[in-house]
C-alpha cells in the first residue's frame, strides 16, 4: 500500500551529531531499532528515546523490528552512559525505554531504577520518562520502578484486545491494563501514560472501549498514531486513517476526562514528550 500524503514526512535534518554522540556513549535508541518516522526531526533538535538492556527482546511482537534472539548481559555502565548522554544533549526531559527481557527475574525493573537515578544525579532539574514492558505483571517489579520516581511511567497497550494474539502474542490485554492501574495505587504522585496504534484492523467502537478501560485505569496521557510497516516480515498495514478520525478520537478522549491527547498518523508514544508533559 502507498502512503497516503498526510503520512508522508519532510523533514530533512543532520543526525550525524547525534548519532555519533549515541555510540560514543554506547547507547541505543528505539528511534533506530524500531524505525521510527520521526528520527530526523528528533535527532535534529537534538533528543532521543534511550532503549536499555540491550538492543534484543525475548518477545517477538508483529508489529515491532527490533530484533528477536537471545538477550546480550546488561551493560553495569548503561545507566551512567546514559546520563552523561542526557548531559551532553542538554535533554531537559529525558525518555527511557527498553526491550522485553522475560529472562530476567524482575524483567530489568532493577536496571530501570538504577537508569533513573543515573539520570536524576547528573540532571537533578530534568522530567524523567520511563516506558516500561509489562514485567509479567509483577507488582514488585513495577514498585521498584516507581520507588525510582520518575515523573511519568508509560506502558503502551498497542492496539484493541481482539488483536493482541495477532500484534502481541506474548502479552495479555488485562495484564497490561491492571499494569497501568497497579502503577497509579503504588503511586498516586507519579504521572501515568499510555498509546496504541491504528490500522491494524481495528474497528472504531472497539477504539472507544480501549480507551474507556484507559481511564478507569485513571490513566493521565494517551497517544494515538498510525501503525507504519516497519520491515516486510512485521505485520502489513490494514488501513491508512484519516486525520479527521484522529481528531475526532482526540475529541473523544478529552471528554473521558485524559489530562492529554497526542492523536494523528504520526503521533509516537514519546515524541513531543516534553511538550506533552508541560500541558499539566
């Protein structure tokens, strides 16, 4: 299928800087591994989402290029890598990710922690963003994650429950959900935030209950972008949407009472973060 012309991006940028600055520091990024749309203009500014615990995942998502095989030890230094690549950046508001790591007793949550603190040393005045796999649903993970305090915890539900054998074969919907919830009772101070994607083959009222469960999970942030084939063997597009049903979405959520809404083709779950985080 050929982009329709509101997906496609315009942007051309230098990302030499940043990218050497990545691998000066050893790092990786989901922009790259996951192939992002938007590298150039997140590059350029300069900012990035940092992935950690490596650059492969011991699930093997339909949606998702990053690759699948057996996990790499976790670099001990990572976390201060990344903070001196915070520094270096200037980053006012730094994004951490990572790969699934279901060979880990805590799923990496320790690593999280430790990433988080990194950052807090280095920029005690930056905003911290962590967007976190779904531990396998252990409360205890989750708290030493949020013990850390980040500003904002993020965990993506992806796409409706129907599609989750398809897109998330490894994931379950209600765990994900209850992730999200769990994560507002450990601590009500600490921001919660979510996205999923369309033009998997969705249908819009099951959209609409995605998002209903999103705020009866008291969830404060949501992202809604278009789903783009990132590689021939990831999952093809079904439909492209239209910008006005990412407006109309928007609408929508706004009236569930989210305290924001990123939506359109090619809205990303930490793209404009910053921006997103100064609405509250």
């Amino acid at each position: 299928m050929r982009l329709p012309e509101w997906i496609k991006t315009n942007v051309r940028a230098d990302t030499r800087n940043t990218k050497q600055l990545l691998r000066r520091h050893r790092l990786s990024t989901v922009c790259e591994e996951a192939r992002c749309p938007n590298k150039a203009e997140c590059f350029s500014k300069p900012t990035a989402t940092f992935m950690i615990l490596g650059s492969s995942c011991t699930r093997n998502c339909g949606f998702c290029t990053v690759k699948f095989s057996n996990p790499e030890p976790i670099d001990e230094r990572e976390p201060e890598n990344i903070a001196d690549a915070a520094e270096e950046m200037g980053l006012r508001y730094v994004v951490v990710t990572s790969v699934t790591r279901d060979d880990l007793p805590d799923g990496g949550a320790e690593h999280f922690a430790r990433t988080i603190t990194a950052i807090r040393k280095k920029l005690p005045d930056a905003k911290v963003e962590v967007l976190t796999p779904d531990f396998n649903g252990d409360p205890d993970a989750l708290e030493k994650v949020l013990e850390a305090k980040p500003d904002i915890y993020n965990h993506n539900m992806e796409t409706v429950e129907r599609l989750y054998p398809l897109v998330r074969p490894k994931a379950v919907y209600s765990r994900s959900l209850r992730l999200l919830k769990l994560a507002r009772e450990i601590a009500p101070d600490v921001y919660t935030k979510s996205g999923f994607m369309l033009g998997l083959g969705e249908r819009y009222e099951e959209v609409i209950r995605l998002l209903e469960e999103l705020r009866g999970a008291e969830c404060d942030f949501i992202t809604i972008g278009q789903y783009l084939q990132p590689a021939k063997d990831n999952l093809p597009v079904v439909k492209y949407i239209r910008p006005e049903v990412f407006e109309e979405l928007k609408k929508e959520a706004v009236k569930m009472g989210f305290m924001h809404t990123a939506s359109g083709p090619l809205v990303r779950s930490s793209m404009n973060a910053e921006e997103m985080y100064g609405h509250v």
